[in-house]
C-alpha cells in the first residue's frame, strides 16, 4: 500500500510539474508532495548518506527547502521559530516555505528599507506571524538587536547570509541557541585553508573586489567556529554555498563530517569585472582572480595574502 502511495504521488506531481505551476498554491503543494516523499524509508535512508538527497525548491534559491523540511521534520524540532538575515525582499529566501508550509514564525531582516517595506505589503505577512526588520547587520547591533525584537535562548533554525561578515556575525551571537544553523560560505576560498575575509563593518563584496569574488568565509573555519560553540557539520547544499550545522546532541543518524568531506564547490559563475558584467569565471581561476586579496587566519589568527 505505501509503495501504491508514493506511486500516485509521483504521478499526481508529475502531472502538475507537466506544467508552468499557476499560483503560489501550487508551488506549495508540489513542495508538500516532495517533502512527504522525503519521509519514507528508502528516501531517508539515501538522504541521512547525504543531506542533499533531500533537495526540492519552492521559495529558496536553489534546493534547500528541501533540506531543511527534512531535517525540521526527521529532528522533530519543537522551536518553530526561525530568523534569517539579508533576505532581500523575501521573493527567494530559506524560510518562507518554512513559514508558509509548517507555521512557523520568525525574524527577517536586510539593510533596504524599500526590501522590507515590499515585505510588510505582501499577503502572507498579515497570514502569518513574520517579523521584518530594516538592520545593516554588525557584530556591535546583533545581539541586542535579536534580544529587543522578542527572541532569546532555544530557537529552531538560524540562516545567516550576508555575503561578507558572515563567520564573525555567527561568532558573535551569544543570546539564541538555534537548533540548525545554515550559514553562507565561500567555495572559492580554499577548503583546506581556515580563511574568513577581515571584519569591516562596513563591508560591501562589490566595493572590496570587483569581482564579486572576495567575501565571507571558507567552510574550514566555519567548521572550526561550529566546533567551539557545539555543533557538528553535516553538510552543504548541492550548490556549494550553504553549509549545515546542527546542536551536538540533537543530530541523531546524521552523520557529523569533517570540512574536507563535507565540502561542495559552487559551480555558479558570479565573477564581474570592473564595469560590473559577468565574465564567467570558473573553477580554480577564480581563486587566481583575487590572488594578493588579504585575508585572516582564524587558526594562526593573523592576517596573510591569498
């Protein structure tokens, strides 16, 4: 009978799929279908090998709804809250299919005003118990910031994206416990290398190298970090920029992996050059692109030149 079962799914969202999806209720059912599917055996055992068996798309920019549906759902996480940083205007983020397919409420945030006040106006932000908050992201205004706006202690996911500070945001945090934190990570940096870019508060990727190349943090000393605040890597997104942590304690067969093994190189070719077009830069040649980029060691903690 469950074979039967997941048999008429598969069909009934090849049918849908067959075709442009219509409306955002469609999007949301074929993401329900894909995540219940996630939930059978077979799927779960292939997905607790690797976290990016479980990858489908609704809302998020490439498959994580789909890690992270497996993993709210397979860690039974009792803290249905979440807050995600520089969401843009919210149109492709992490956690709105989170929001809209298993309630939960949270905290966005991203430094334009203009972003948040699309936000506000959308639907779902009156449907569901969303907060969106105007805030340039600093080491200085994170924590009380987190704290005034209703949140403390055990939350049930973290999503840091802001394409520069990323590792010294996450390092800074002291006043949520998350039970899963996703954060951005630079496949370009060396994954054998414990490189983050230096802090800058005022940190802007385009204005630190105008190939878009130079920001945030390798996947070794985001590793390293998780280590020390008790959280065990167990993988990236098949696009090889979002990195997985889970509390020590709450992982069950997941597996905890080193940051050689956990690695995925990002494939996408963001590079520009000074005009700001794309040249499509891949590979190893864009580490050559930012050669002589100055960058910190968060293991000899000191700052050396790519």
């Amino acid at each position: 009978m469950k074979t039967l079962f997941y048999k008429l799914i598969n069909m009934l969202a090849f049918t849908i799929a067959g075709k442009i999806p219509r409306n955002e209720d469609e999007f949301l059912l074929l993401g329900k279908m894909a995540s219940n599917q996630n939930q059978n055996r077979e799927r779960k055992e292939k997905i607790l090998e690797n976290i990016q068996n479980a990858e489908f798309k609704v809302f998020s920019q490439f498959g994580d709804d789909g890690i992270i549906q497996f993993l709210v759902d397979y860690l039974d996480i009792k803290e249905k809250t979440f807050i995600e940083f520089g969401v843009e205007d919210y149109l492709e983020s992490n956690t709105r299919f989170l929001m809209m397919n298993n309630n939960w409420e949270g905290m966005v945030m991203d430094g334009s005003e203009e972003n948040i006040g699309k936000i506000i106006k959308t639907g779902y932000y009156w449907k569901h118990n969303l907060l969106a908050k105007k805030l340039f992201v600093e080491q200085e205004n994170i924590n009380e910031f987190i704290k005034e706006n209703g949140f403390s202690g055990k939350i049930g996911l973290l999503h840091i994206d802001i394409d520069g500070n990323d590792y010294w945001i996450w390092k800074k945090i002291n006043v949520i416990e998350p039970a899963i934190v996703i954060i951005e990570y630079n496949s370009v940096f060396d994954r054998e290398k414990p490189w983050v870019i230096p802090y800058d508060k005022d940190f802007y990727r385009t204005k630190a190298h105008s190939t878009n190349l130079f920001w945030g943090s390798s996947i070794t000393s985001l590793c390293d970090l998780a280590e020390k605040k008790g959280y065990v890597f167990i993988g990236t997104n098949s696009a090889g920029n979002n990195a997985y942590f889970v509390k020590k304690g709450r992982e069950k067969e997941l597996k905890s992996l080193s940051s050689h093994a956990g690695y995925t190189e990002s494939k996408y070719r963001e590079s520009r050059n000074a005009e700001g077009k794309l040249t499509f830069i891949a590979g190893a040649d864009r580490l050559k692109a930012i050669k002589g980029c100055e960058v910190y060691n968060t293991r000899t903690n000191k700052l050396e030149k790519i």
